[in-house]
C-alpha cells in the first residue's frame, strides 16, 4: 500500500471516530504528510474504486453508510445557528478584565453541532492574570445555570500571553489548535499562530489561517478594573484564585467525579494555563485511534495493494 493510501485511510480513521465524513479538500488539509490536491484526487479515485472507501456526493467515508452524510449536512447547518450564538456570546465576554483573545473549539470549530452540543470556548488573557479573567467569566457562567444558558459559556481552555504554545503536541491538538475559530482578539492570535507552528509537523498540509478574529476594543469598566489589579495585591489575587481552583478540581478527581461522557473530572491549573487533564481524555481518545488506523490498513491492505 502507497504512503498516500495509508495516508488517507488514517485521516478518514480519525474523523470517523466522530462520525464525520470529509470532502476531498478536508482530506487534503489534515493528511500527516505533504501531499498535493491532484495526487490526493488520484488516490481517491482509486480507492473508491477498489471499494477500500465509499464516496457519497462530495463527501468521503470509511464506512458505506449514506446516512452520515445527512448527519454532517444536518450538524453543519445547526453549527452555523450555533456559531451566530458564539459571536454574540464573545461580544460579551470580551468585556471581562484581562480577556485577550477568544475563539471557538471543540466539535463546534469544525462546523458540526446537534442538539447536545455547547458552545466550546478558547480563551487568552493577559500575562499574569489568567485566574482573575477565568474567575470572573466563571461567575457568569454560574448565574447562566439560572436561565439555562450554561451551554453557551464552556470557557474550557485557557493560556496566557506569557504560554502562547500548547505543550501536548499530538495529532489531537494539531487539529485542535488549526481549526480554533477565533472571534476576538485579532494580534493576540497572531501571537497565538506564530507560537504553535509545530502544528505542521503533524498536519503540514494545513497552514494556521490568519486571524479573523475582531481587534479587542477598549471598555471603561474592564479598564479600570485592570488598572485597580495591575499591583502587588492584583499578583497575590490571582496565585490565590489558582490555589483554590486548584484545590477543588483535585477534590473532584479523587472522588472520582465524572463528566456526561463518563470521564474522570480533572484540570491542569497552572500559573500560565487551565485545562483538562490530557490524561482524562486526550489519551484515551489517541489509543483509540491508533487502535482504530492499525485496524483500518489491517483489514484493507489486501484490497488497496498497489
């Protein structure tokens, strides 16, 4: 079997864990070696042909199964419902001291949603101040539970301008990070990209985009709260807020509490980052696709011999 071939097979592997096909463009961007869009096309066709994938219309899948298409034409048409959400949702949030920049992540960042989904949110804030901005967007989302709109404030990542890079580098975060949407923050983004060009070890067809994202305007109220907490005390404040964060996460993990997928609870709380525990999720889900790939070229490589 050609690089291309295994190639192919192992992106569509992953993609197929979520149940989502992809068109020939898509295959193209998240190939893990450098290929080009007519080379791409060839083997497609080729591959179809030899029944090692299946084609329905402009879309690309390992299994033969029509009805995954209307699922990702019906996910992509409640991700641009969901996204408009988003962009109002941001409007907001950016207002909060020490936020810098805000993006989409998660199924949402590749324009797929259903009638579970949140609204999945990358947040930057400035150096030093990560667990301030993180404390305060937390108190809304807290008063959200009372209108039952905590859905749309999933404010799960968050970096510093001091730790732009994501420290796991795997083909998880590889997609993960080239497919963030951002909406707020437009310099900070660009930070963001040039710090995290390790992306294209694992996905070299798929440049980071340049950023959409809208510059950050300035408000009265966040200003001055940012000139109160640009101190000694505002230092202190923030270790403070890492350390009882901190504290109540570990407690979560070690009773064992799990989340709507059944995953262990768990957080990274650092100076410069917040975020889940890789452990909890990233790993499981990487075992699975390896699992997943060796599998695939397993049972096609009698098909796809050339």
């Amino acid at each position: 079997m050609t690089s291309i071939n295994r190639n192919i097979l192992a992106t569509l592997a992953y993609f197929d864990m979520f149940s989502y096909p992809l068109t020939r463009v898509e295959i193209l961007l998240y190939l893990q070696q450098k290929y080009y869009q007519p080379d791409v096309d060839a083997a497609l066709r080729y591959m179809v042909a030899s029944r090692a994938i299946y084609r329905f219309g402009d879309y690309y899948t390992l299994r033969n199964d029509p009805t995954l298409i209307s699922r990702r034409i019906t996910g992509n048409r409640k991700a641009g419902e969901l996204i408009k959400i988003a962009h109002r949702v941001s409007d907001l949030l950016i207002r909060f001291p020490y936020v810098r920049g805000i993006a989409i992540s998660g199924s949402l960042s590749k324009n797929y949603a259903d009638d579970e989904s949140d609204v999945d949110l990358f947040i930057i804030t400035a150096k030093n101040r990560l667990w301030i901005a993180r404390s305060f967007m937390h108190l809304l989302k807290k008063l959200s539970f009372l209108f039952n709109k905590q859905h749309y404030f999933c404010m799960n990542y968050y970096v510093d301008e001091e730790q732009l890079e994501i420290t796991e580098k795997n083909i998880y975060t590889a997609i993960e990070v080239v497919t963030l949407m951002p909406l707020q923050g437009d310099s900070v983004f660009e930070s963001f990209y040039a710090e995290n060009t390790w992306t294209q070890v694992f996905l070299p067809n798929n440049y980071l985009r340049v950023s959409t994202a809208k510059p950050v305007k300035t408000f009265w109220l966040k200003s001055a709260v940012e000139f109160l907490l640009n101190s000694k005390l505002g230092c202190m404040l923030d270790r403070m807020l890492m350390r009882i964060t901190s504290k109540k996460w570990q407690k979560k993990t070690q009773e064992k509490a799990t989340n709507m997928h059944g995953f262990v609870l768990g957080m990274i709380a650092e100076q410069h980052c917040s975020k889940p525990d890789p452990i909890n999720f990233q790993k499981h889900l990487l075992n699975n696709y390896n699992n997943k790939v060796h599998g695939v070229l397993e049972s096609t490589e009698h098909i796809v011999a050339n």
